[in-house]
C-alpha cells in the first residue's frame, strides 16, 4: 500500500547506512592492522609539541603508514591522541598502524649503544660518543670544562676529566649532550659506594685525589689483578715524598705528544710531570674503571717502590733502587 512506502524506505536506507559504516569500518579495521612493506629501515624523528595530524602526514610521506587521517582517527579512538612521545624513531618493514601508533605512544624511541673502554681520556670519550651519532663533538668538547655546568653536577672540579664512567650506555637518539655527560658522572657515584669511599678516604684520598691517582694505575696496568699491587706502590711513594715517576701522567700532560717519550720530555717540568714533583698531578688523566678505584682505595699490602713491564703486560716489583736497576737490565734487555 501507498502509505507504507515511507518507513519501508526509511528502513531500507538505515540498513544502507548501517551496512555502509560496517564495510568502512571493515576496511579501515583492515588497514590499520595491514603491514605496510618498507626496503629500507626508516629513521624519523618526532619533536615536541608536534600536533597528531603533523605526525601523521609526517609518517606518510615516509612510507610508515599508508593513511594520515586514518591514523589520526585510530589515535583519537584509542585515546592516545595527546599522548605521542617526541624522540627518534626507527621503523621497518612489516609494520602496521596499530604498531606505529603502539611505539608512539609508549616512547619506544630509537637507542644507540655506546661502549668506552677504561682509561680513555675525556677528549677521547667524547669523541666515542660523537661518532656514535650521539651528538656534536664540539658541544660535547665546550661541556668538558664548563664551570657552571661542573657546577650543576655538584662537582667541585676544573674539568669532567676522569668523572666519565667506562660502561656500555644505551641512550635515546636525540638526547642532549648535556644529559648524557650527566648520565656519565651518574654512573660513577652510583659505583662508589658508601664503603668504597670510605675505604679511599682512610687512605687520606677525597674523591678528586682518588680519580686522580686510580687514572695513573689504570694507565699503568695490563693485568687487572695487579692493579692493587701498582696502587701499593704509589701509595708508598707519596707517603716517603717520593715522585711517582709515571710515564702516562708525563705524556698527558704534552702538547702533540707523537709517541716518543724521551728523556728531555723527562725533564721538563709541568704541572702533570711526576718525575719533576712529588705529589699527585693536578687531576685525573683518564677516566678509570671500577678496578683501579678499587685498588686504590683498598692497595695490595706491598713494601715494593719500584715495577717494570716485562714485555707481556705484567711487572716486576723491587723494594729497592738496587733490585729495580737489575730488573730494568733483565727485560730492556729481553724486550
């Protein structure tokens, strides 16, 4: 009948429209949980206050997802519109939508791994940390000496020098050169425990003297297990006022140093010279790792006052100047 056209084609075009916004659903369901193929990992870098519309075009244009305002709508149908975390990122092949969106909004950023080595210095562990794409070696290089920001460490010294703890580190990409330098200094107060400190101060060490003479043994020793036995030997020598007589604190302290010790480089005073002075050097000459801060504060119980390298990263120990002539004669003559 004439009169029941109306709602029979009301209810038609509902069931039109219902099944419409079913399919679309269907699809977009589809596409956002559908891989999207890349050759190549995609690195990007998302900055903060970037809005969710500007990510996502962001994201398109580099073949991450294959719809902007698909992925703004499943964000906002998450509820994590507001909650995309800025960093760099790195994508690959096989990813979808959903996953992209995930990693956003967990801040699963980018991490770059960097290992330095014990007894680097600081100019060279900046530059480990530079050429791990970490940042500017420059920036880094102004840091090293910078009162203020010695200051904001709570560090009561010129430079970093021998506050940069050796360790592995994974830092997130993009992370500011200040805040990994920190992240550095962190590491070595969280090794020296309130025991270890005390320990260095029985020996009449604060923290900077500690760095300073655990630098000379680690640049002294090969052998791990003979660090306590090298940190007795300096310890005796300061405490009778002898030099230290330490070649690496000789060569760090010269300018375009091109590996020839000698003995005129022996005799030329400075402030890092321990053959010229009896005490400790200014400061630390290389950042050291946790084994000569422990030999230093807890040294070997050792009357020797002299040691020479044998030639397989051992030494020899002698009590006296005598023993020690005899030495140098045997393995000179050997190596």
């Amino acid at each position: 009948m004439p009169g029941r056209r109306g709602p029979r084609r009301l209810l038609l075009a509902i069931l039109t429209l219902s099944l419409a916004v079913t399919l679309l659903a269907t699809l977009a369901l589809w596409e956002v949980h559908r891989p999207v193929v890349l050759t190549a990992p995609c690195d990007l870098t998302i900055t903060a206050g970037q809005s969710l519309p500007a990510i996502a075009r962001q994201l398109q244009r580099a073949g991450v997802i294959r719809s902007a305002p698909l992925f703004v709508a499943l964000a906002r149908w998450q509820g994590v519109a507001g909650h995309l975390q800025a960093g760099s990122y790195r994508f690959e092949g096989g990813l979808t939508a959903v996953a992209v969106l995930d990693r956003l909004s967990r801040g699963a950023v980018q991490l770059v791994r960097c290992t330095l080595p014990e007894g680097l210095t600081a100019r060279e562990t900046i530059a480990r940390l530079a050429a791990a794409g970490l940042g500017s070696a420059e920036r880094f290089a102004a840091l090293l000496a910078d009162a203020e920001f010695i200051r904001s460490l709570e560090l009561e010294a010129p430079s970093l020098e021998g506050y940069l703890f050796p360790e592995t580190y994974y830092f997130a990409a993009g992370t500011p050169e200040p805040a990994i330098l920190a992240t550095l200094v962190r590491q070595l107060r969280q090794q020296l425990d309130e025991e270890l400190r005390q320990a260095a101060a029985d020996q009449g060490l604060d923290l900077h003297q500690w760095l300073t003479l655990a630098s000379i043994v680690q640049k002294e020793s090969g052998l791990t297990e003979e660090m306590p036995r090298i940190a007795a030997v300096f310890h005796n020598r300061l405490r009778l006022g002898m030099p230290l007589q330490a070649d690496p604190t000789v060569i760090y302290g010269l300018e375009g140093f091109d590996g020839n010790l000698t003995r005129a480089h022996l005799r030329t005073d400075h402030p890092y010279n321990t053959y010229t002075r009896t005490q400790l050097p200014p400061g630390p000459i290389a950042n050291p790792g946790l084994s000569a801060l422990r030999a230093v504060a807890r040294p070997a119980t050792e009357d020797a006052l002299y040691f020479v390298a044998r030639g397989d990263g051992s030494h020899q120990f002698s009590r006296t100047l005598q023993e020690h002539n005899r030495a140098v004669r045997r393995y000179q003559k050997r190596h």
